[in-house]
C-alpha cells in the first residue's frame, strides 16, 4: 500500500502542472472578442483559472506529501499526536 501511495504522490505531482497548462492553452485557444458564445468571454475563463489553479496546486502539495511517505502512519486517537 505504501508503494501504491508513493507512485500516486508521482501521478499528482505530475498531473499538477499539466491541467494548469491544459487550462490555460484552452484560454488562449478559445478566448475570441468577436466570438458570441460564454467560452469565447476572456473573464470566464480568468475565473476558471482562478478557481483551478489553487486547487491543482493543493494536489501537488498532497502528491509531494504522498511521495515522501508522509502518510505511511496516521495517528488513530489524539494521544499519538505530537506537538
């Protein structure tokens, strides 16, 4: 299980930067001002990479967490916490 935890903390390193990448390629692919559709609005998109950006990063903080064995033993009740 420890394996399968640590190649998935790859997999969410890796996965990161590429749905950043994809989301902004998907920007620059379909912002049009002459364009009458809601994807063709630049602001609708500023948005999504607003909103998607932390949260990819969020999974690379987890996959770099994952790939360090930081959760090869979760404490099971508050006394094994500590300070």
């Amino acid at each position: 299980m420890k394996s399968i935890k640590k190649y998935l903390g790859i997999v969410w390193l890796l996965l990161a930067p590429i749905i950043i990448y994809l989301l902004i390629q998907g920007a620059l692919d379909n912002i049009n001002l002459a364009g009458k559709k809601d994807i063709n609005n630049p602001v609708i998109w500023i948005i999504i990479i607003a909103i998607f950006t932390p949260i990819a990063v969020g999974l690379m903080i987890f996959g770099w967490y994952a790939f360090k064995n930081e959760y090869s033993h979760l404490p099971e009740s508050s006394k094994e916490i500590e300070d």
